[in-house]
C-alpha cells in the first residue's frame, strides 16, 4: 500500500480537528453537509493530509464552537503542517513532546529506540522515572507528578500488536538511577518485560569504546500508512525529523548498531549478572 503524505504536524493538527468535532456533537458527514463541503474532505482534514485554506479551518472550528485558545493553536499547526520537521517547546509544566510522542507511537507499527544513557522510556517503572525527573534540569518541583504520569501514560502503547527493538547502551544500565533498591527493582522489571515475544532487546557494551550512536538517542517510528519518522528529544525540546537525509543518516546509525549489539541472550544474560 503506498504511504500516504501526511507529516507529524499535519496528523497532530488532523487529530486536533477530529476532537472539535467529537466535542460539538457532529459527524463528520454533518459537519460536511453544513460547511457544503465533500465528506472526503472533512475525512482528509482528520487524516493530517490536507486539502484546506486557513478560512476553511477557521469556519471549521467556528461551526464546532471551538474555544479561542484552541483555534489559535490550530492556526499554528496548519501553518506549520507542509513543513518536513517540527520542532517543540514545552509550554507548561508537561513538555508538548511528550504528548505528541505519545501521539505518534499510537500510530506506529514499530518502535525502535535507541538509548544510550537511561532505560528506555517505555521500560521505566515509576520509581526511576521519578528520581530522573526530579534531577532534570528545569522541571519544577510542582510538576514532576503530572511529568510521571504522562511517562507512564506513554507505556499504554507497550502492548502486543506493533513490534518494539531497543538498543541500549551498557552504561545506562549500569546508572544507578534513584540508588540501589529503585535501580535493583527496574532491572528486575526490565528482566521480565524482555521475555515477550514483540519485544527485541540488545545491549551495546562498553568494551567496543566508540560506536555508532554516540551522538544522541533517539526513536524511529515505522508506520503502516505513512513514512516514517525520527524523534529527537533534548533538555527542553522536541524534534520531529522527516527528511529524506536525516531518515537515511538514522537508518544507517541503526545498521551499524545492530552490528555492535549484544545479542538478544547475552543482552539477557548481562541483565541477569547484574542483579547478582
């Protein structure tokens, strides 16, 4: 099936639309029907492909009763939605990234991380997320519960039905993040959630020195229906990459890890050893 040209922002502003339109009481064929528009393009509009001036999603949402706030931020979206890219500032106690991440994964039907300092989000136990939290930099006290949460929320799309491969680096295993007894609890947690079958698990040890993906972690998200894309999260911000040379440079940094990596025993065994 070819993949649909729909950019993150575009899916991100699509399920913007699809809520207004869940929250006024209309059907998508209603809506059409008042807006003289075809229902394909409603269908379009929800889908993040498109097909619409910025009046049109201004009568849109006006025809929802859409609040003011929520129509500013759709106007940014639409604005921002031809672009390959997009970049997120927090706004608010809980980063945007972390929702639109969360989004993302919803949709994707393989998840491959790469991390080379912590557990993967997506394997984290609430204890370790707490006491990684409380030590970032710029997370206000005030907001490291509602910041757990959301991390926790994003661990919903950990379920059977789309393929997940973690690369991890050695060392991050080795962090004792929140002391001996959190950081004994997430290895056991990590011991037992490696064991299911759409779950690969692969260690880059410390012994090879220099690899390949000592710029940064990052996730790559496979889609069924779209292209796939990259996201890069740093101290207070979020990227989404969806160029032709940044998806190519990824691709290749996750070619030479496979090559680096533990297998999947010894990536097993080495948890095991270290709870020993």
């Amino acid at each position: 099936m070819p993949k649909r040209n729909s950019s993150v922002v575009g899916r991100e502003f699509g399920n913007g639309v699809r809520g207004a339109i869940e929250q006024s009481g209309m059907t998508q064929r209603g809506l059409a029907r008042l807006l003289d528009w075809q229902e394909a393009k409603v269908s379009d509009l929800v889908q993040g492909k498109g097909g619409v001036t910025e009046l049109d999603v201004v009568r849109l949402l006006s025809y929802c009763r859409a609040p003011h706030t929520e129509v500013e931020q759709m106007l940014t979206l639409y604005r921002e939605s031809r672009e390959k890219g997009w970049l997120l500032f927090p706004e608010d106690g809980v980063p945007d990234q972390v929702h639109s991440l969360i989004s993302q994964e919803r949709l994707a039907s393989r998840i491959t991380v790469w991390s080379m300092n912590l557990v993967p989000g997506h394997l984290q136990i609430a204890g370790y997320i707490r006491a990684a939290t409380e030590k970032a930099v710029g997370v206000k006290a005030v907001d490291v519960d509602a910041l757990v949460r959301a991390r926790l929320e994003r661990q919903a799309n950990f379920q059977p039905g789309r393929e997940f491969v973690f690369y991890v680096h050695e060392q991050a295993l080795r962090l004792p993040i929140g002391g001996p007894d959190v950081m004994r609890a997430q290895l056991t947690h990590l011991q037992l959630v490696v064991m299911r079958n759409y779950i690969t698990f692969r260690v880059v040890p410390t012994a090879i020195g220099a690899h390949a993906g000592m710029a940064g972690s990052f996730v790559r998200l496979s889609y069924d229906k779209y292209e796939p894309v990259v996201f890069i999260e740093s101290q207070n911000s979020g990227l989404f990459l969806e160029d032709e040379g940044s998806l190519a440079t990824y691709a290749e940094v996750l070619k030479r890890l496979d090559r680096e990596a533990l297998d999947a025993e010894q990536s097993r065994r080495l948890i095991t050893s270290l709870l020993d």
